[in-house]
C-alpha cells in the first residue's frame, strides 16, 4: 500500500436516465451517448495531464457504471503532504467534469 488520494464521482440522474431510455426503446442508443461522453472526457483529462508531469501515466482512472474513480499516488507523503498532487487530482476531475458536461451528464462526487 502506498498513500494515494482517490477521488470518487458518480452520474447525476443515471438511474432515471438509463430507465426512461429503456422504456421509451432508447436503451442502446443512451449507452452510446454515455460511452462515447466518457470516452471523450477521458481523452480530455489524458490531453491536459501531458502537461503537468511530462506524461499521463501518473495516476489511473476506473469507470464502472455511472461511477468514476480516480486513484492518484502521493509518493512523498511525509515531506509535503500531497500538496501538489492534491491540486493535480482537482484539476483531473474538473477537467472529467468538464468533458461530460459538453456531452449532456453532470457529475457530483
């Protein structure tokens, strides 16, 4: 184990959307809407993180759902408190927020 932050978020109003969808025939095409909004705000945060640490590959994104998981090491704990990487998981998730919001979903978390 080694100390992370983990920022969690889930869909706002995916039950109710994912329902309606289903009853009104529109199943398949909502979970498209939702794949393809994801996929784009992931590609949105990995775009934008290049540029804080030289590479994306510094913290991991789970998406099972409607919910987000964001898991991002704090390797000198003790000397700074995360200080920097707290910032850093922030701007990861305004940056996820941001991209499904231009697709139709809002996020709370």
């Amino acid at each position: 184990m080694r100390p992370s932050f983990v920022c969690y978020a889930d869909i706002l109003g995916y039950t109710h959307l994912s329902n309606e969808a289903v009853k009104s025939g529109q199943g398949e095409q909502f979970l498209s809407k939702l794949r393809k909004a994801l996929s784009e705000a992931y590609k949105r945060v990995k775009k934008h993180a290049k540029g804080w640490r030289g590479n994306d590959d510094f913290f991991s994104i789970k998406i099972f759902t409607d919910n987000i998981v964001v898991g991002y090491p704090v390797p000198n704990y003790k000397k700074d408190y995360g200080e920097s990487e707290l910032g850093d998981i922030f701007s990861i998730f305004a940056e996820f927020q941001v991209g499904l919001a231009l697709e139709g979903f809002m996020i709370r978390g």
